[in-house]
C-alpha cells in the first residue's frame, strides 16, 4: 500500500523570526565586543535593527594587525567610527595600536584622527605608534602633532617614537590620574608638559615618561602626584620636583647623557621610595624631605661617572637601603663609598654585587664595618664569567687589604641578626665571606644560603657554619 507523506506548508508569517536581532541592545553590544572593529561596524548593514548597535560599543579598539587589511585607509576608518559613534552616551575606551610600517606623515594623521575622540573618552585613551627613526629626514620634516585636552579621561597612554609632540596651553584635564608618554620629542624645552601637569591636571596621581628627546627642562609642581618615573630623559639638564604628596619616585639613566651642569632640587616631605640609577647632579638643592625614607634604591652605571654616593647622603635616615654595583676596588667612587662617605642611617641592607675578576669579600665587609648598625643583611652575588675561579691580583691600594678575613681584623657587627646569600655558588671568596659574618655578629638568629644552580651544599660546609655562628644561631641551606 502506497505511504502519504504529508508535508507543512509556510504561510509569509510563518518564517522562522530572527531571533538575535530581537535580543536587547546590551546583549547584542556584547556579541560585538568580541568581533574586530571592522566587523562590528559592518553589522551596521544587516538590518535597520543592527544599524546604530555598534556605536555603542563600550571600547574602540583599532589595531591594524586586524583590521587594516581589510579597509583602504586606516586613519579614514578611526575618524569614521569616531564621528559616527552615538552622540547620546559618551566613549569608554579608546585604544589604537599600529605595527604595520607608516610613512612618519600616514602616523602622524592616524594619531590626529585619534585624536578625534579626545572630547568623549571617558576612560582610558592609549595610543600606540611605534614608528622607525632610522629615517632622520623623515621624522624631521613630518608635521608636528598636536595633544587636544582629555577633559574627561581617567588614563592617557600616548607612545610615537619621534614625533615632535606639543602639549595643550589651554583647558583642564580634570579627572587625569594617570599619564604614560613615550618616545616622543619636544621641541619646546618641556615648558607645554610642565604648564600641562602643574596646572591642568589637578587629579595626576601617576605620570611616567619614557625615551624622550628634548626635555631639557622637567619642571614639576603638584599637590596630587603620588608616582613619578623618569626614564631616558636623553636631554635632561635639570630637574624641579615639588610634590607635597608624591611618595614613589624613579630616575633612570637620564641625566647621564647630559654635557652641560646639570641640577635637581626636591621639595617632596612625603616621599617613601626612591630609585635612583643615573649620574647624581652637579648641583642638588633639598627644600623639604622625609625624616626617614621608607626604601633607597641605587643601582651603578657602569658607562659614565655616576657619583652615586652623593644620592646616599641626601636623606637622614632610610629604613631599607639597595645597592646594586660592580666590584671595582680602583674605583674612586667605591673607595669613597666604602671609606669616607657619610651616609644616611638605615637598618636593611639589600646589596647586588657583580664579580669582575675580583674578591667581592673585602668591599662588603668594610662597607659592613662602616655601618655597624644594620640588623638585615640580603646579598646577591652575579657573575657572567666563564670562570669564576679567576681572582685579579691584589694592588697595594686595594681595599682587600683593609680587611681580608675575620682572623685578621675585628669587624663590627653589633646589631647584624638576619642574614641572607643568594645565588651562592661555593668559591673560597663566598665561603670566606660567610664565615666571617657569622664569627663576628654576635646577635646573628638565621643565616639563609640560596645555592645557584647545579651546586649542591655540603655537609662539611654546613658543619662548619654551624661551629663558627653564635649560639641559637639557624642554618638554612637551599637549593634551586
């Protein structure tokens, strides 16, 4: 018997209904946020209902790794999605990031239509151009560029290695807290960034400035800064920082490069943290300063004289103190460190030594023996030599004569009780060093040795720590 199939017919009104585009607005904003910026515009040409959806997307994101290949002019695409994006509600986020290679000119319109969005950004606004200056001529002639103010932005990220960037003279970013600028160059002496951050900014908490070229002048006075980093100021010959709140400051490697006198006041009474790896000033005036420093960072260059020492004597009295040199008995800077400089009180010590073919032992122990009152000793021994059994002999000024060992001078330890050794990999040097410590600190409570790897303790190693450290005295030895 034959079989009837039956088959349903649809009606116009029967179509299956779309049912993602009758999902509410917040939804499908969050399907669009996981697509590029270029497909989440296009949806704009699916239906009426998908027409205006992306332009409320809560962040921009342009990178060109996604989307440039996929449209004919990258800067048309910001300033396009910037203009178009709805007028009733402001912009969260902007972010833009080029790492396809520009004519210096196409960059420095992709950052102006950027730039477009100045006035809606409510969040973060971060530019990241990182352009070649291998091509000198180029970056010259390209036209400068000019920052719009952020009224409303909370953090302005901006790198464009180059480009001769000019701050706004007008206007107020009122609710800054945080400026990262990279890169760029000023052609003004740093007059437009110090107008900028000491009277326009008046809720800057953060502010970070990385390999910048003509910033001769940083000039910096501010009731709200908390943090001020510096980094490769290649230009920098002086430096004015009052802060009456800032309580971490950095600077690295940006005097160094200076051939004029150079000259740093501080006025900062709150400051807890400073870390300092660059050449000290010529000049350095103190209006007003902590009683104690809650941690001094000072790390050697290696490539320039560095009168670091003149950075120890600033303040009174530190609580922590690091140090981070290279073994160089001859040095004039390190004899003056460990014999003649008269340095802040403090009672940690956190030292990084770098082996040169050269005993570390003696310049610790006399820097030690200087500063009889520390009670926390951290010592971290690096060496990038093959052999590091090889000990440059000994000239008749060098500091090894001062001190060679605990049996030929008493050291003065008095309040030394914790001590700890990383990285130690078992030479005479290091082994010498440690027994001299736990015979002289009388008050020693732990001794804690971090073998470097491929070295194991030994046991007649441990034995004879343990014989020669004061009573109640713990031996940790560990390994990586």
């Amino acid at each position: 018997m034959a079989r009837t199939i039956r088959t349903k017919r649809f009606c116009s009104g029967d179509r299956r209904r779309d049912r993602i585009s009758e999902l509410p607005d917040d939804l499908l904003v969050q399907i669009l946020v996981l697509l590029p910026i270029v497909e989440a515009v296009r949806t704009c040409v699916l239906s009426h209902r998908w027409r205006h959806v992306w332009t409320r997307l809560p962040r921009l994101d342009f990178d060109d790794d996604e989307d440039a290949p996929d449209v004919l002019s990258f800067p048309e695409l910001i300033a396009a999605a910037i203009v178009n994006y709805a007028a009733d509600v402001h912009l969260p986020d902007v972010s833009v990031s080029l790492s396809y290679r520009y004519e210096f000119s196409e960059a420095v319109s992709i950052a102006a239509s950027a730039f477009l969005a100045a006035d809606r950004v409510l969040s973060t606004f971060d530019l990241f151009l990182f352009q070649d200056e291998e091509d000198e001529l180029a970056v010259l002639q390209a036209p400068p560029l000019y920052m719009p103010c952020f009224p409303w932005v909370k953090e302005l990220s901006f790198t464009f290695s180059g480009v001769n960037l000019w701050m706004p003279y007008i206007c107020t970013f009122y609710r800054l807290t945080k400026m990262y600028i990279f890169g760029v160059r000023f052609t003004d002496e740093g007059w437009g960034l110090h107008d900028a951050v000491s009277w326009r900014c008046p809720c800057l908490q953060d502010l970070e400035l990385h390999m910048i070229k003509g910033l001769e002048k940083v000039f910096l006075i501010s009731q709200s800064l908390t943090s001020l980093r510096l980094f490769s100021l290649v230009d920098l010959e002086r430096l004015l920082v009052v802060g009456a709140n800032l309580r971490d400051m950095q600077v690295t490697r940006s005097f160094v490069h200076a051939s004029e006198p150079t000259f740093m006041l501080l006025d900062v009474p709150k400051l807890e943290q400073l870390h300092w790896e660059d050449r000290c000033p010529d000049e350095v005036q103190r209006w007003s300063l902590p009683n104690q420093l809650s941690k001094l960072t000072v790390v050697e260059i290696s490539f320039a004289p560095a009168r670091f020492t003149r950075i120890l004597q600033i303040f009174k009295s530190i609580q922590a103190l690091s140090l981070e040199f290279s073994i160089a008995p001859e040095s004039a800077e390190q004899k003056n460190l460990v014999e003649n400089a008269n340095i802040s009180f403090f009672h940690e010590l956190d030292l990084t030594v770098k082996k040169n073919e050269h005993s570390f032992g003696p310049t610790v122990l006399s820097l030690l023996n200087r500063n009889y009152w520390v009670r926390k000793l951290s010592l971290q021994i690096t060496d990038d030599r093959e052999d590091k059994s090889i000990i440059a002999p000994c000239a008749s000024f060098c500091n090894c004569h001062k001190i060679k060992s605990g049996r030929d001078k008493k050291i003065k330890l008095d309040y030394l009780n914790w001590v700890t050794m990383k990285n130690f990999s078992g030479t005479e040097d290091e082994m010498n060093f440690l027994y001299s410590i736990v015979r002289n600190a009388k008050a020693l409570h732990k001794v804690s040795v971090m073998f470097s790897m491929a070295v194991e303790p030994t046991e007649k190693f441990l034995q004879s720590l343990q014989k020669q450290s004061p009573s109640g005295c713990t031996i940790e030895l560990n390994t990586i």
